[in-house]
C-alpha cells in the first residue's frame, strides 16, 4: 500500500491477523468480514479492497459490502484480476466479481483495456490509474549488472499455480535454445521453480525435461526476498511470464522498473501496460520466443544507458507521486459523498 499511499494523509490499518494462521499471512481477509467490520466501524473510513475475494462465497461477499452500507463506509475495488491467477475454473470467481464490481462505491484499474472490459460486462467506468514504481522503491533502483557475453532469459515458474503453462515454458525454453545452437553469442534460459510446488509430480517431469538441453537451466529455490528478486532480474536481458490467463502482471511492472524486457502470451492486459518493452510470444512458437530473445538483447542495452535508466527512474517517481494523489484524491471524494449520502439516507428511515 505504501507505493499508492501518501502516509501524510491516509493512514493505513494493518491486516488484521487471520485466525490460526502464521503471522504475515492477510488471507482470507479479516478485514472483508462483517466482524470486523461492524467492530472497527468507528476507526475506518473507507474500505479498498484489492485481492483475496476467492477467500469467500458470494454470499458472504454480498453480507461484508451490505454491512459496509449500512455502516456508510464506502468501498473502492482494485480490478486487478478479472480471471484469477490461482484458479483454473473461473466461473465462481466470476460470481464474486458480479458481486462487487456493481456494488462497490469506486472502481479502479491498471489499463485501457481492463476498463473498457469491466464497462463491457457490468457497464461500469473504472478510473484508471497505472501500477506504480515497485523495484528499489525505498531507495535507490538496483544498479545493472555487469553485462556478459551471453544472452540471459530468465523464467519463474513459482510454486506451479494454475495460471502458469509450466510444461509449455520449459518445451518453448528448449526449442528456443537450439535454435540459438549455431549462433556465436550463446543463450542461457534459467528457469526457477520454488521448492515447495502444488504438483510434485510436475515439478520432476519439468527437471527432467530441462536436462535435456544444456543451455536451458532449471534450478529449485525457496522463496525469494524482493532484493534477491531484483538482483536476479538485474542480470537477465528478458524475462518470460508463461501464462494461460491473466490480467495484469506486476512481473511486467518490475522489469521495466529494472530496464529488463518481458515477454509473455496474449493474455489479459499485460502486454499494454508496458507496451514498449513487452513482446507477445506463443509458447507452442519457438520462433516467436527466439526473436523476442533476438530483440532483448537491444532493448536492453539501451535499457542500461545512465541517461535513459535515470530518466525512467525519475519518471517513474513522479508517476508513483501521481499515482499517490489520484488515490488521496478518491479516497477523499468516496468519503465526502458518504457523508453527503448519510442525511438523505436517514431521512428515508
């Protein structure tokens, strides 16, 4: 929260902590319940809600946004996801959606694209306000690393959720591979997957299947920190989000924040959120994953020049500012009209 957040003005509740759960982990979340709601009525302004709607059934949904109604708390919803990277079958998740979209007070999204497909299914105007900086945001962005001889691609197949065609990387990876065979600069795909996997059995036909070409390098890797994250992106010259669906990636938001090209399938609205350094691939193509690894290398370079890296970086800040002000600026609003509403509302009773 605090890349849109202006602490100045908005103060930011914790996640309130999840019944038997480790600390840290906000799912399902608390703070979507009438509980909670009704109980922390008088220290709560506005209620934005980002992820996590597959934690409940429509019903419940509907009982938390009613209860906030009738509470006078207004709700803005994030479209982040109009198909949910963690499901396969998409049709309860659906449910959720036409639940809360046509509920909520405000509606925000990332793209174009991801507005005009919410006003096409629910007839509803989100305002669009992008992703803001993510990489180095405490602080200075990571330097790049030093460039080699090599072309590096990296992919991250995390923990095997559904949204990710593990198997479709890792062919297209290899393909991709030897049809650099002949070529002088040599291309190295490094393909990281956690430890921990919802398919186990997957996970060791992935491995094995990347061993059959030396140039494409599965490795297993607990959870990274977010600074290892930006290092290894920081040394790659393209990065590849696999995908099935989707529809925004903050993967996209990362790499362009580190000057690192994506390359991804045609899903969603990934590919408009970034469009100048994004190449759309089809994983079962190996020469369309081939010329985008042909145009990174460029696209990189270029990245890393001091001039134009200072200049995305600066860029950058002053759009995570603005970024910061449109949400003061809803946020305000949503509760003005509240307030406005509040009269009228009990003047009915």
């Amino acid at each position: 929260m605090d890349a849109i957040t202006d602490r100045r003005f908005v103060e930011v509740l914790p996640d309130p902590p999840v019944p038997g759960a480790p600390d840290g982990r906000w799912w399902p979340p608390v703070a979507l319940t009438t509980g909670w709601l009704r109980a922390n009525a008088e220290h709560v302004d506005a209620l934005h809600v980002h992820f996590g709607l597959e934690s409940f059934s429509p019903a419940q949904l509907e009982a938390a946004l009613a209860t906030a109604r009738d509470l006078r708390l207004p709700v803005i919803y994030t479209v982040h996801d109009l198909e949910n990277p963690q499901l396969i079958d998409q049709s309860g998740y659906g449910d959720l959606l036409d639940v809360i979209i046509p509920a909520a007070d405000h509606l925000i999204t990332l793209t174009a694209g991801a507005d005009a497909e919410v006003e096409h299914r629910w007839g509803r105007e989100c305002e669009v306000i992008p992703h803001p900086l993510l990489a180095g945001a405490g602080g200075d962005a990571r330097t790049p690393a030093p460039r080699r001889n090599e072309v590096r691609v990296g992919m991250h197949l995390r923990d095997l959720r559904p949204n990710i065609d593990a198997a479709g990387a890792v062919r297209a990876a290899g393909a991709a591979a030897e049809l650099f065979e002949a070529d002088e600069t040599p291309v190295i795909i490094e393909i990281l997957m956690n430890d921990r996997v919802r398919d186990a059995e997957l996970a060791v036909r992935l491995e094995t299947l990347a061993a059959q070409h030396p140039s494409v390098h599965l490795r297993r890797t607990a959870r990274m920190a977010d600074v290892d994250v930006e290092a290894w992106l920081s040394a790659l010259d393209l990065f590849v989000v696999p995908y099935r669906h989707g529809t925004h990636s903050g993967w996209a938001e990362l790499c362009f924040d580190l000057g690192v090209p994506v390359a991804g399938t045609a899903v969603g609205h990934i590919a408009s959120q970034h469009p100048s350094s994004f190449s759309v691939i089809e994983l079962d193509d190996a020469a369309t994953l081939a010329a985008a690894i042909r145009r990174s290398r460029v696209v990189r370079q270029a990245a890393d020049e001091p001039g134009v890296r200072d200049a995305r970086r600066r860029a950058r800040l002053h759009e995570r500012d603005q970024v910061r002000a449109a949400h003061l600026a809803l946020y305000r609003r949503a509760i003005d009209e509240g307030a406005r509403r509040r009269p009228v509302e009990e003047a009915r009773r």
